[in-house]
C-alpha cells in the first residue's frame, strides 16, 4: 500500500503535468527527490534525471529513506 502524501498541483501547471487535482504517487516522488537534490545543490545531468525517474516508481518508505540520505549528505552528517 503506498501511503505517499498527496501534492496539490497548482491550477497552471495541471494542464503541462497532465494532471487532474493531485500528482500520482510517482510524479509526487520526483517532485520531493527533486527538491530534495536541489537543496542538496546536486548537479542534474541526463543520468541523474533518469535515476529520478527509476528512484520516483518505488514506494514512498523507500524514496524517503533515498531523501534521507540526500539531507544527510548534504550537511556532512551521517
């Protein structure tokens, strides 16, 4: 069972994404293992946008232990 939270996606961007009123499970985890990268400041080259997108079809415990990861890299704690 995928338990990831819903992200509203905002009323001009619905008709880019394809989208109806929430994003999908996968479309949600690109969005937060994007934004965690970026925060992390990690390059995205057309590798690192296919990992993306491979990382985004598994479930929600797992992608956010993979965002847990990136934080912690990102501060220089492990």
């Amino acid at each position: 069972m995928d338990t990831t939270p819903p992200l509203p996606i905002a009323e001009e961007f619905r008709t880019d994404m394809h989208a109806e009123r929430n994003l999908s499970a996968t479309q949600a985890h690109q969005v937060l293992l994007y934004c965690a990268l970026d925060a992390a400041c990690v390059p995205m080259g057309p590798n690192a946008l296919q990992a993306i997108g491979r990382v985004a079809e598994l479930d929600y415990a797992t992608v956010e232990t993979v965002i847990g990861w990136i934080k912690s890299a990102g501060t220089g704690r492990y």
